[in-house]
C-alpha cells in the first residue's frame, strides 16, 4: 500500500491509499502535492552504496544488536580481591 501525504486547510496527515479513498476523500481532504513521500532505508542506501558487497555489508550491518563497551579497565571490588 502506498502512504499518501494529505492536507485539509492547515491539518497534514499520512495515511495509506485506501484509507484516503474511504474516509478522507469525502470529507473534503486532498493529496498534498508539495510534500515528497517518504523513503525507506532500503532505497536510501540504494542511492548511497555502489556496488552488491557493500549493500549486503549493510544490510548485515544494521542487524546487528548494539552492545555496551567493555574494555575491562574497571572491575567490580570482588573482582579485584581475586587477582590480588
């Protein structure tokens, strides 16, 4: 379903087509021609990346978890008991 970018007087909204065509439409509501729609991720890195490796490096790396540094410089005070 495409998103669609709608105005009525002052009052924006996106809803997708079909809702327009149920609800918005005849109320009075109108497709918003000055607002581009929004892009996915996907397309976006389309246009950046060049070559397949690198969009699969991509892909790879935006599935991966963020972890909490850890350098291990401060330990707990039980810790250090131990290795004294």
């Amino acid at each position: 379903m495409a998103m669609l970018n709608i105005i009525k007087g002052s009052l924006k909204n996106i809803v997708d087509e079909a809702q327009f065509e149920r609800l918005y439409k005849p109320n009075g509501w109108r497709i918003d021609e000055t607002e581009k729609p929004p892009e996915n991720e996907e397309s976006k890195a389309l246009k950046i990346l060049h070559t397949e490796q690198e969009f699969k490096n991509y892909v790879k790396m935006s599935k991966t978890k963020p972890k909490q540094f850890d350098d291990k410089l401060f330990y707990s005070e039980t810790e250090n008991e131990i290795r004294s």
